[in-house]
C-alpha cells in the first residue's frame, strides 16, 4: 500500500513496558476499559513523531501530554517501526529527556530528523476537535495540514525575509543618529561664511593676493585632513582586525576535553579538532596578511604625509611674509585662519552627510524591495490555503462551508501597539482598537515615517496628544520594521449549514462543533489519522451515516487509528484489527488483538455492556440481536 503507515508500536518501561503492538494499513480500534492505557498510547506515538502541541499555540495542552508521558513512562523508551509511501522503513526511538532518534530497517542510525518532512501524521486527543471548532488558530493548523510542505515553505520563506528586514533596519538607526549629529554641525555654516565675508579683502591687487593666500591656507587644512583621517582610518582598521586574530582558536581550545579526544569517538572528535586547527590558522594567516598590508600601506600614507608636511611649511612661511608685508591684513590673519578650518571641518560633515544620505537612500530602496518580497510571500501562502479550502468545500458542501479571510487576525498587530504603548499615559487597548480599525500596520509605519501629524489624527480618530505619542513610540527605524513585518494571520471560518442557515463553528453546540470537525479530519490523505474518541459528543446516527461511512472511504488510502468507546466504528466500520487493553492498576497491555471477528466477545462486554445488556435492548426494541 502506498501510504505513510505506522507497522508497530512497542514500550520499554512505566505503565505499559512490554507492550508490542502492530497496526494494520487500514482501519485500527483501541478498546478496554477506563484507566487502560488507551489515550497514553496514542500520545506516546504522537510523542515519537514530535507532534505535540505548538508551546506558541497550546501551552496547555502540550504541557497536560507531557505530564502525562513522563508519567506514564517512567524515564523509559518508544519505538515507533514506519514505512514511507516509498516503502521504505524506519524505526523512530525516543527516550524520555531526549529527542526523537531515526534509524534505518537495519537499526543503524539516520541522519534523517523526525521533525522534517518525511513522515507525518495528524494527531487529535480527546476533546481536541472540539476545541478547533472553538479557535481560529487551531482551524488555520487543520487547513494548513492538507497543504503542510507549501505553508511551512512559505513561512520559511517569510520568516527569512523579515529577518533581512529586522536586520536592514537596525543599520538605519546610526546612520539616521549620525545624519542628525551632522545636521545640527551642517547649521553653523551660514553663520562662518557671514563671518568670513567680513575678513574678505578689499579693492586692489594687494586684497586679491591675501585672499588667494588664504584661500590656499584653508586648502592646505583639507588636505592635512585628507591624510589624517586616512591614517586614523587605517590605524582603526588595523586594531579592530588584531581582536579577531586568534579567536577562532581561542573559542575551541578548552572544549576538546582528554575524554573526547582518548574517548570511543576519538577519530570523528580529532578529525573535528585538526579541521577547526587548519581553519583557524588560515584565517589568522589572512588576517595577519591584512594587517601587514595595512601596515604598509599606514607606513607609506606617514611618508607622503611627511613630504606634504614640508612643502605646507614652505607654503606656510610665504603666507606669513605676504601678511607681514600688508599690516592692515594681519590683525585679522589669525581670526580669518580660524573660521576657514571651521568652515573646512563643516564642508568634510557635509560631505559625510551627502555619504550617508546615499547610504540611507539605497537601504530605503533596499527596505522597499524586501516589503515586496514578503508582500508575495504571504500572498503565495494565502493561495495555498484558499486552494485548500475551496478542496474541502468540494468534499463537503453543502453541509460544511469553509473559507479565509487574508491577514483577517490582527491579534499581532494588537499586541504590538499594546505593548509598544505601554507606559505612555493613553489607554493602550482603547487606542491599539482605533488603529486597528483605521490603519492597516504598513499604512501607520508609513504615516509615522513621514511624521504627517494630521493624517494620523484624522485617519486613526486619535486626539493631538494620542497621535503624538504613538509618533513619539513608533518613530524609529526598529520599531518601524516590526509594524511592517507583524504577523497578521489569515483568519479561517468553518460553517456547519443547520436548517436554512450556515452557522459559524464556534456558536454551536458541542456536539455541532464536533459534527463539523470531524468530517473534515476524515478526508482522504496520504497521511496515518490517530484520534482519541472521535465519537465524543456525537449521537449514533451521526457516527453511523457519516463517521462510518467517511471510514468506508477512506480506510483503503489512509491508516486510521482510533481510540473508542463506540461499537459502530470498530464493527461497522469492519476494522481490520482490534486491540483490547487491560490493566491491574499498576500494568496494562494489549491483552487481545485480532479483527472484528476475533474480538467479538470484548466488544460486546466492553462497548455494548455485555451479550444479555445487548440481547434486551434488542428485545426493547423489536428487534432480534
């Protein structure tokens, strides 16, 4: 059969050490009585495929199997024998404390994860489906399973670009502190040149040729500049690469202990320590190649700078002969000399400035690529999951309807805001409402960016002092990418029709919540269907017309395995195996397996309250037993 499949399950240690069950491809019941084993069955193998509850969705729930695992367990061991739909097999261990280990048919380990994709299986303990009808979070995970690969390639995908976003976003914040720093040296200019135009000489040839002196003054100032700031550049360069050199082996060097490297694995440790050895001393060649070449380099800008030095003191000596020659210029020499290395210190900022505006300029162009880019993203995801609906609707209307509304949960955007507000003076809940009501988030980082004060009021209903301080909180670089990049869900909806109406899941009943639910987990797919009492909170009929006969559909094309109280799933779904628990309160085991046929007597005591309960309701009914 070409379908992922579970072949056995065996236990090693707590309640049920010793326990070997092997499962049937087809249609699999777990019956016995309460306090069996049945529902730690079940969570052992969902424990093994790593299948436990989101911690970031079900806390609770995932905290409630793993107490009951440990339990159960006893720091023992599970192992799990599965076969691909390739046909191939594997055997997945685990032990309590460790995670899940794959090894080959042959019992030599894999360097296959359980936690990738090559073997999965949809898991629902006990009054789970009831609680997807109630949540739109656990809906969104039942829908994203028929389509698991696409979306968790897709969220790969988001992830990795919001990543870049977060990451380009924390390069703004020193250039826009830096740019801010400049602007406010950049103001004194005016000011200088006001000043200079004081000093400028006047009239005759005399006045030119002071002005040309001082012009050439103010040039030789740049170009000492020039070189200082190449030399303090290389000089800095050189010292940060020096605190690289030797810290690669410096972070190794006590952690290959004499146990690891005289240890069993002694080989695969040193062959680890001599590559790490080699990549050290070929990156410490590099960087010590690089120093000496800064170095060099260092060397030669000092002797250029000592050969300018001497022709800008030539230089220097004929510019105090002319001043010296022209007594109405030199009592201002001194003062003039002073404002044009101010005026030369604020040209070099504002040519910083200018550096760091193209800068800013190419990251914005940067920052408005990578929105883009996820744009797509949550856009291919979307078509993922509204294909997978538009398929269930296929399979199940007109009773069920399911469908999908894109970035529809705004619960991110609300904790964003909320917290981002925190401590502001506003009433964060009150005002993180207006905003989500008016802006979607890229539109508020948009509107804050751009500081426009008055849309914000208008557009997000906020009053002067609201819009100020959501201004004031939002307004860098950080903060800006997390309101671009929030998390808005897709919001699904699941409608069970009652009468003439489509009523939304989670304003029925619990036995209506469950009537809408389970149909879905019962569609084909390729994966194995383990489900603790999917009968609760059903009525008969309902497990006779549609449970059963979704069982019928799908048995052929996908493992079921079921833990149950009913005897309509295991007989008239005509399981293909049966397994009978027991317990003495300390132990508990598979005490029987077989068909229908072969269980025939359990089922009856267990599931119909015994052959004579069985024979009078017939009798009550009219009908022979």
């Amino acid at each position: 059969m070409n379908i992922d499949h579970i072949h056995t399950l065996t236990i090693v240690g707590g309640l049920l050490d010793g326990t070997r069950i092997a499962f049937d491809p087809g249609l699999n019941c777990i019956i016995g009585a309460r306090g069996t084993g049945k529902t730690t069955l079940l969570e052992f193998v969902r424990w093994v495929l790593d299948e436990l509850p989101r911690k970031d969705i079900a806390p609770v729930a995932r905290k409630r199997i793993e107490s009951l695992i440990e339990g159960n367990l006893q720091g023992g061991r599970v192992e799990l024998e599965i076969e691909t739909r390739d046909g191939l097999r594997y055997i997945l261990t685990r032990s309590v404390g460790e995670d899940p280990i794959v090894l080959d048919a042959s019992r030599n380990p894999t360097s296959l994860a359980v936690s990738g994709s090559f073997f999965r299986a949809d898991i629902f303990s006990q009054n789970e489906v009831e609680t997807i009808a109630d949540h739109g979070k656990f809906q969104l995970e039942l829908i994203d399973s028929f389509a698991r690969e696409e979306v968790a390639g897709a969220d790969r995908a988001a992830d990795g670009v919001c990543h870049q976003i977060m990451a380009h976003a924390r390069l703004f914040e020193p250039l826009m502190a830096r740019r801010a720093a400049l602007a406010e040296e950049i103001k004194q200019l005016p000011m200088v040149d006001e000043k200079l135009k004081v000093f400028v000489a006047q009239g005759d040839q005399t006045a030119d040729a002071v002005n040309q002196a001082h012009a050439l003054k103010a040039l030789r100032d740049r170009e000492n500049r020039l070189f200082s700031g190449a030399q303090g550049f290389l000089a800095d360069l050189n010292d940060e690469l020096a605190t690289f050199k030797g810290r690669f082996k410096s972070e190794f060097s006590g952690k290959f202990t004499t146990e690891m490297l005289e240890g069993p694995n002694k080989e695969v440790v040193q062959s680890l320590h001599d590559l790490l050895s080699a990549c050290a001393k070929s990156v410490d060649a590099a960087i010590t190649s690089a120093r000496v070449a800064i170095a060099g380099c260092l060397d030669d800008v000092h002797d250029r700078e000592k050969s300018l030095h001497l022709v800008h003191q030539q230089q220097e000596l004929a510019f105090r002969q002319l001043i010296e020659k022209h007594k109405q210029h030199q009592s201002q020499s001194v003062e003039r000399a002073a404002l044009e290395k101010k005026r030369n210190a604020i040209i070099e900022f504002q040519n910083e400035s200018g550096e760091i505006q193209k800068q800013i300029k190419a990251a914005e162009k940067r920052r408005v690529e990578l929105l883009g880019s996820l744009s797509e993203v949550r856009d291919r995801r979307f078509a993922i999951r509204k294909q997978v609906a538009e398929r269930l609707n296929t399979a199940l209307a007109p009773n069920i309807t399911v469908s999908i509304q894109q970035d529809g949960n705004t619960d991110a955007y609300q904790a964003i805001i909320e917290s981002s507000m925190k401590g502001s003076g506003v009433k964060q809940g009150m005002l993180a409402q207006k905003l989500i009501r008016a802006l979607p988030p890229g539109q508020l980082a948009e509107l804050v960016r751009s500081a426009d004060l008055t849309a914000l009021m208008e557009r997000g209903d906020l009053s002067p002092d609201q819009a100020g301080k959501v201004m004031m909180v939002f307004n860098n670089p950080e903060k800006l990418a997390e309101l671009e990049t929030v998390g808005l869900q897709d919001a699904p909806a699941i409608r069970l029709r009652v009468g003439e109406q489509d009523k939304d899941s989670t304003t029925l009943s619990t036995g209506q919540k469950c009537t809408t639910i389970l149909p879905i987990l019962l569609l084909e797919g390729g994966r194995p269907l383990l489900v603790d009492q999917p009968e609760d909170n059903l009525d008969n009929r309902f497990i006779f017309e549609t449970v059963v006969a979704n069982i019928h559909k799908v048995k052929s094309t996908r493992q079921l395995i079921f833990v149950t109280h009913n005897p309509n799933i295991p007989v008239l779904g005509d399981a293909s195996r049966v397994f009978v628990m027991e317990s003495d309160g300390e132990h508990a085991l598979a005490a029987i397996s077989g068909s229908v046929d072969e269980c025939r007597t359990q089922i009856v005591t267990l599931l119909e309250g015994g052959a004579e309960a069985f024979r009078q309701r017939g009798q009550r009914y009219g009908v022979e037993a």
